[in-house]
C-alpha cells in the first residue's frame, strides 16, 4: 500500500544560524484513541514482564544456533558488498544490506529484502522473548574486573547489528500494511534500548540509544501509515526515560576504585612508608591499559615503579597544599605522613571531590542544566583545578567521563519520543475536528509532552494546510516535522 508521499528526511542547512534542519513531510490520517485505550503497547506491562533474564534471548539471536549454509551465504553478501564499495570508491555502507536501512518503506526491494532476512529467520523467535523479560544481565561482576576500561563489548556491538536487521524487518512490515506486525517490532526496539540501559558500561547505554533512534526513524513511516492505530497512550506508557543511564553512571562514578583498587586504602590512617611501598607494588599491575596515559611503559614493572617513584616525590609540594587548603587536615597530621600517603591521600580526594562536583548535575533533568553558560563555566572550573593540582588530578583527568553528553544523547533520544506522541495527538484532535490541524498545542484533546531539550512545549507552527513540528536545536541539528492531513 502506497505510503501517501511521506517524503524521506531531507537536510538543509540556515544560513543564518548554521544550524542543520531534518525536515520530514509526513501525510497524516486522523485516528482516534484505540478501544480500550491501551489496546496497544510497546513494552509489555509491568504486571506481564517476566522475571527471566533477556540477555539469554539477545546471545541466541546472534547466531549461536545459526546454520552454517546461512553464515556462510551472509559472510558471501558482506564480502561482495565490499568489493563493490573497493571497485566503485565507495563505503560498503552503500550496498546491501547496510544499503537499504536508508530506504524508505516504499523504496525497498521487498522480495529481495525479504530473501535475505531468511538468512536471519531464527531472530525474531528469541528477540520476541528477550521484549517480554524485565532484566538483562551480563554477569560482569564488575567489582572483580581486572582493567575494567579495557573490557570488551562484543556481544553489545552484535546488538546494534540485531537492531539494523530488525529496521529491515519494520520496514518490509510497513511496505506490505502489516501494521500489526511493525508496532511489535518497534515495541522490541524500544525494549533492547531499555534493557541495554540496564548494563555496567556508559557505551552500552549509548548502543541503546542508538538503537532507540532506529526505532524513532520507523516510527516515522509507521505513524503516516493510512491502517495505522494511534499509538498516544502507547508511547505514553513508555518509561521516562526510556533509555536510563543511571546505573551505568553509578558505575562510571566509581571507576577509580574499580580500576585502581589499591587505593580504596588511601585513607587518613597513619601507615608507615613500608606500607606505602607496598601498596605502589600493587598499584602498578593495575594500571594496566591505562599505562600510555600515564605515561608509563608498558610490561615493564621495574621502570613503571621508577617513574611513579619521581611523579610521587614531584608531586608532593601540591598535594601537601591540597590536603591543607582543600580537605581541611591539619598539618601536623600531614607533616606525620609518608610522602607516598599524602599524594595517594591527596589523589583520592581530589577525585571524589571533583568527580561529584561533575556528577551531582546529572541529578537534575537536562534541561534544567543545558544552559551553555553554565556547562562552559562547569568545565572551565574543571580545568582550572586540574592545571592547579598537578599530577594528582591524572586519574581524574583521564576516568571522568562525559556525563553531560550522555545526558544530552537521553534527552535527544527523549525529544524524538516526544515528538512522535505530540504527532498522535495531533491525529487525534483531527479524528474530533473533520481531519484538521489544531492552531496550537493547546487545543490539542490530551496533554502534548513537553521538550526534554528546554523543559517547554515543542515549537508549533499553524499554517491553514500544514503545520510545523519541530524539537530544539541540539548541536547544530533540529528536527522538524512537516504535517498534513489526507483528504479521505
């Protein structure tokens, strides 16, 4: 069934302001809620989850009991896709399969999408069971982790593969009108991006996000579909935020003691200098990945220990300071430590102090601390102290990770979601009002959501026969929605 001209994003560029708009027309049928409300979901409900383990199902979908004439016709495909990119100078991006994930339903080459995706039949069985489970765990047992910054994330990478695939399947879906079918897989997207959320690391939480995203692209030709339900109280179910970073960030935020175990010891208790001899021993294997950034060599204890032997005496004159001006010990209590102490000391505190100074705003909704001012003067203040401490700011320096971007990618992902629901709701006002636009989100029947990015509603704009979506500029890119109704 033809897609009424839902056009595919098109780019341009403000040539005031710099900012890159997407802009998508979308042809919209006016639908009403579903009878009973909730007659569709996108996750199971919380009642109906089950207890289950969905990393179990997300393994299996990766192939473990995949045919070996079907791997070897995939590796066949990918091998020629990039011979292709090899002889034409392009990317393998280019052609299929990764070729058709940029494709509109109605551009497809269904039969053959379809002739590959039976390759990858024994996916959708595990990947249906993986959406109904509450958990996913890895067993990392994250505490016990030797150089846990140089742990590998295959299986997480085999997931963003999963979802590509799964963009193919939504797809045919809504090129075929099985509508049905298109809102179970977008549901499952959405429930991998979740559970992903649920994992140790910050790039899994990302992943997930990402593959949020794809769903959020599908949405968007799902939505305009003429047998397409309205789906307002579907998303409203979802969880805000779908993708939580919490748990991910609690473990970024002890990373130094998980990295650099040793200096949990690190304390106010005096030690003699044997102790703290000892204790750099220790240090040294687990620096491990992180050598080249401290500057040490690597597989090569004897010279490591001699470096950090002159960096600790080095850096004793500042972290004396610190201890004295900063963390309010008294001097006759540093005077009566090791050297070594009071750098580790010194270290430690540091750290702590500084990581939740950085940390504490990922407690407050984004838009609450995207002021640009703000940011800047956040990390200016960072670096200020960093220069100011010297070498025992290093671990800092190097393990503070990110936490304002991983907020803005939630609230993008969040935006996205946003803006989706507010389409449904415009559906619905134009299933009350003979097929028309509202003149504003006020008029809309149910409450549109507001924009993650500032806290406000969405920017609408009325014009007599289309109307304007758009979500707040993020780093240079906007989001807008040109919206129309049929004539039916």
């Amino acid at each position: 069934m033809a897609l009424h001209n839902n056009s595919p994003p098109r780019d341009e560029r403000h040539e005031q302001t710099g900012i890159q708009i997407q802009t998508m027309t979308m042809t919209l049928h006016a639908r009403a809620e579903p009878a009973p409300a909730l007659k569709y979901r996108l996750l199971s409900d919380d009642f109906d989850l089950l207890d289950g383990n969905a990393a179990t199902y997300y393994l299996k979908a990766q192939g473990f009991f995949e045919q070996n004439p079907a791997r070897r016709r995939l590796d066949e495909i990918h091998a020629a896709a990039r011979e292709s990119a090899r002889r034409d100078g392009k990317s393998s991006s280019d052609y299929p399969p990764y070729g058709w994930l940029d494709m509109t339903p109605n551009e497809l080459p269904v039969d053959e999408v379809k002739e590959f995706l039976t390759l990858l039949s024994f996916q959708p069985m595990y990947l249906r069971e993986a959406a109904k489970q509450r958990q996913l765990s890895f067993d990392r047992n994250i505490r016990n982790v030797e150089d846990p910054i140089y742990y590998l994330l295959p299986e997480v990478q085999s997931m963003r593969e999963i979802a590509r695939m799964q963009r193919l399947r939504c797809r045919v879906a809504i090129a075929e009108g099985r509508v049905d079918d298109a809102i179970e897989i977008l549901g499952q997207q959405y429930a991998m991006g979740r559970h992903l959320g649920q994992d140790d690391f910050i790039v899994t939480t990302l992943v997930g996000l990402a593959v949020s995203s794809l769903a959020w692209d599908d949405a968007l030709y799902l939505v305009p579909h003429p047998d397409a339900p309205n789906l307002y109280w579907a998303y409203a179910t979802l969880p805000q935020p779908l993708v939580d970073v919490r748990h991910a960030l609690s473990v970024e935020r002890q990373f130094l003691n998980l990295q650099l175990k040793a200096l949990q010891e690190a304390d106010e208790t005096p030690r003699s200098v044997g102790y703290w001899q000892d204790l750099l021993d220790r240090i040294i294997p687990q620096i491990g990945s992180l050598a080249g950034d401290f500057g040490l060599p690597e597989n090569d204890p004897g010279a490591t220990r001699a470096i950090l032997v002159g960096y600790i005496a080095a850096a004793y004159p500042g972290a004396k300071q610190y201890l004295l001006d900063e963390c309010g010990i008294s001097p006759e209590q540093v005077e009566a430590y090791p050297t070594a102490q009071v750098v580790f000391l010194a270290m430690v505190r540091f750290y702590e102090a500084t990581r939740d100074d950085y940390f504490k705003w990922a407690n407050l909704p984004y838009w609450q601390t995207a002021d640009r001012v703000t940011r800047t003067r956040i990390d200016n203040n960072l670096r200020t102290k960093l220069d100011r401490v010297g070498w025992i700011s290093l671990p800092t320096d190097i393990l503070l990770p990110a936490v304002h971007q991983v907020q803005l990618a939630v609230a993008r992902n969040q935006q996205g979601i946003a803006l989706i629901q507010t389409v449904e709701a415009i559906r619905m006002y134009g299933a009350q009002n003979e097929g028309k636009l509202p003149k504003t989100l006020d008029d809309l029947p149910v409450p549109a959501p507001m924009e993650p990015i500032t806290g406000q509603p969405l920017d609408y704009e009325y014009h007599e026969d289309h109307a304007v979506l758009s979500g707040h500029e993020v780093r240079g890119l906007q989001y807008r929605l040109v919206l129309r109704f049929a004539k039916e």
